[in-house]
C-alpha cells in the first residue's frame, strides 16, 4: 500500500505521555494489509484517502505504537473521522478487531493529553454525570418532553430563535424526537407476564438510558411483541447506561464503572437471557467481557446477552396477528444497524421476524450494510462526514418507494428519519418492534 501521506516522525521533544495499550499493540499484528476493508468503509468510499480507511488508519495506529508517529492534530484526526462501524471487520479475512484496536487507541489519546476547560468540563458532565446519573437524563428527558407539549418549542420555532443557534445545535434540535410517554423504567412492573398462558422464556429486559427517557414507546413495543411470543419479561430497576457512548469515545474507566454496576444490578435472577433492542448497547454488553478482561462473572454476563430478534427468532407468537394497516399493503424496507450486522454478526433474525408481520411487503434496501452516518454522537461532532454518509442512505431508501423503513438502533432512527423529512420522503422511520407491536390483535 502507499504510506500515507499524514505520517510525521515523533519530535525529539515531543512529550511522551501517549501509551497505546498493550493488549491493542498484540491485535494490530493481525493485519496483513490486504485492503479488502476499503470498499467496505464508509469514510473511504466518500473521499478516497487512504487515511481515512481501516487499513489506512491501522497503519497510523501502528506508527503511533511503535513510536514513529506524535498523537498530532493532523494524525489524529484521521481517527476521530472514523464511524466506528466496524464494517471492516465483517470485510476482513484475517480477523482483525478493528473496534477495540480504535477504542484502545482512543482511550489512551484521551488519557496522555491535556483538553480545554471547555472540553474537560463538557466531558465531564456528559461522561461523568448526565450517562452514570439516570435521574439526572430523566430530568433533561423532562424538560424536553414539557417544552413539546406545552408548545413552547413551536413558539420558539415559530419565532426564529433556533437560526440564532450555531448550526450543529440546529442539527441536533432537530434531531430531536417526540418524547410520547413516559421513561419505561420508572412505570414498568417489575414483572411483565407472557400471552398465552405458561412462559416459554424468562428473560430480563434491558431498557439502558436515552432510549429508555426518550423512546419509551419502542421499549413497550418490544414487551409487547415478546410477551406476545410467550415471554415473560423482567423490567430490572437500578440499571445504567451501557457504556457504549463512553467506550467509543475513549473514556474507557467510565465505561468499565457502568459495566460493573449493570453485571451487579442482573446478578442472580435467574433468566434465560438478558435482552435489549438497542444494536450499540447490545455490542457493548456483549463486550463486557472483553472490557473488564479476566472478569468471570463479566464474560458470564456478556454470554447471556441477546437482542431481542435472536430471542423472536427462535419461537412462533401465541396470539393473533393482523396487518398494522388493514387498508393497503406496506411496503417495508430493512436498514441494517452498524453494531448488529458488524459487531454482533446478526442479520438473518431480524428480517425473519419483520417477515412474520402480515400485510406487508418485504422490499430489499440497496446498500443496507452501509452506516447511516449516526454512529453514537458521530453527527454532532463530524456533521459534514455525517451528512455526505446519509445522503448515500436516504438515496437507497427513495429508490425502494418505501411506507416504512425500519432499523433497530436509535440513533440510526433519528439520522435516517431526519435525512427522510429533509428529503421530502413521506415514510415513517420505526424500530421493528414498533411495527410487530400494531400487529398484534
């Protein structure tokens, strides 16, 4: 391959606070630099520099490794472009785990410099206080949900303050879904019984933080459609957010705080599986065991985890079911989230299960492996990145004529569904559940 053309030798001077992990170090050897990943990345598909692939970046991670590179502005920045998608992994043939090299990378970047004020405090409130804190997002989740249903955010709109925001806070208003319910968590029962009689599984359901404020309606859908499967349901109070967010941004040791607490809070109930419907908090508590390394009870965790198709896929429901739309046949369309095809190499249930739902029409989305551009906070913090990856998607999603797009993760629903409105598309953008959930009589 040509070297790329960002690489700077290490200054004599330069400070050497930067230790890349070890156990990172041992993964990158994997690499043979064969390049079967570039086609599959998001990022080189848009500009073609050979930086901004995986094998380009592995490249960048190894100079920094072995010292012939400076954690600089320029190298890092190649980084801190990337989705994270991990779309590499499922293309490469030597197995290399691109996600926790990255991860690994980005945790010890954060840990060997020195951010602003503003950025400390920024992250140690997101990080340190509005993720480990569940009260504290019910609270700005409250907020958000009063200022929609008192019409102050119309009267703010219809006033034209919001062109008076710096347009990545106009992005991100926007983005903004419709709280319609209250959190799950905090209401649920503690036990949610199967339809139909004697429980096939028992499984504890795992609600995480900004789904669970922010799109209870998706978590009931989910309970529905389980229970509708004879499945009891456990809703566990005291858990925490997953810790995704946290890893993918290099904030390793807040990561490993929210994993321990989650592994403490399902100790000991008893079920047939811990399930959530969420594609990137199911890759993070499944990686509990990587993340908290020689951790038993970790690895024990991780390997009772399940998205909520693996657990459908396997049983037939035990009650009627109609068509959400008794006056037309749907035309339904896939996205494939990031972390469930990539990370979690599951791709066949959900579409079996979206294919149990009568009165559809199941059409393919061309390029559905592709990310949406989401990517945790990814479109708030590299918005031209972002859009040019969106724009790809939505363009796949006109050309199928869809009613409705369904995708399994949040962040892809709020992208997509964004990229949809702005498009002049007239689908809805839904999570898989919420579709099944109208289907049940």
């Amino acid at each position: 391959m040509n070297e790329p053309t960002t690489l700077e030798p290490a200054a004599p001077e330069a400070p050497a606070r930067f230790a890349f992990p070890p156990e990172a170090t041992g993964l990158l050897r994997s690499c043979v630099h064969c390049g079967l990943c570039l086609g599959a990345c998001p990022t080189y598909r848009e500009n073609g520099n050979e930086n901004d692939s995986p094998r380009g970046r592995l490249y960048l991670m190894k100079g920094l490794s072995d010292g012939r590179l400076q954690p600089t502005e320029k190298v890092t920045g190649h980084l801190d472009l990337c989705l994270d998608c991990r779309a590499c992994e499922t293309a490469c043939p030597s197995g290399v785990h691109y996600g926790r090299i990255l991860e690994g990378t980005r945790a010890a970047l954060v840990a060997g410099r020195e951010p602003s004020w503003l950025e400390g405090a920024l992250r140690a409130f997101v990080f340190g206080q509005l993720f480990t804190r569940p009260e504290a997002l019910r609270f700005a989740a409250g907020l958000t949900r009063f200022m929609q249903k008192s019409g102050l955010r119309r009267a703010v709109h219809a006033a034209g303050l919001v062109k008076l925001l710096p347009k990545r806070l106009r992005d991100l208003e926007a983005m903004q879904p419709e709280i319609k319910e209250e959190p799950f968590r905090c209401h649920a029962p503690a036990v949610l019984p199967a339809m139909g009689g004697r429980a096939k599984k028992r499984v504890a359901f795992f609600s995480g933080c900004v789904m669970d404020v922010m799109m209870g309606e998706i978590h009931r859908a989910t309970v529905k459609v389980m229970q509708a499967h004879g499945v009891e349901v456990l809703a566990v109070h005291g858990q925490q957010c997953c810790g995704a967010l946290a890893f993918h941004a290099g904030e390793a040791e807040v990561g490993r705080k929210l994993a321990r607490k989650n592994i403490e809070i399902f100790r000991g109930l008893g079920v047939d599986a811990i399930v959530n419907n969420s594609a990137g908090c199911g890759a993070a508590l499944k990686e509990y065991g990587e993340a908290l390394h020689g951790d038993k009870e970790a690895e024990a965790f991780s390997k009772l985890v399940k998205d909520v198709s693996e657990v459908l896929a396997d049983l037939a429901p035990v009650v009627e079911l109609r068509a959400p739309d008794p006056s037309r046949t749907l035309k339904v369309c896939y996205d494939e989230p990031c972390h469930l095809l990539h990370a979690q190499k599951i791709t066949a249930q959900p579409k079996s299960v979206i294919q149990r739902i009568p009165g559809i029409r199941f059409v393919p989305l061309p390029d559905a492996e592709f990310c949406c551009g989401a990517a945790g906070i990814y479109n708030i913090v590299q918005p031209e990145m972002s859009r040019a990856v969106l724009a790809r998607k939505i363009d796949a999603i006109k050309g199928t004529g869809a009613d409705v797009v369904l995708t399994g993760n949040p962040g892809c629903i709020l992208q997509i569904r964004q990229g949809c409105k702005a498009a002049g598309l007239a689908c809805e953008v839904l999570h898989p559940m919420e579709l099944f959930a109208r289907a049940i009589a």
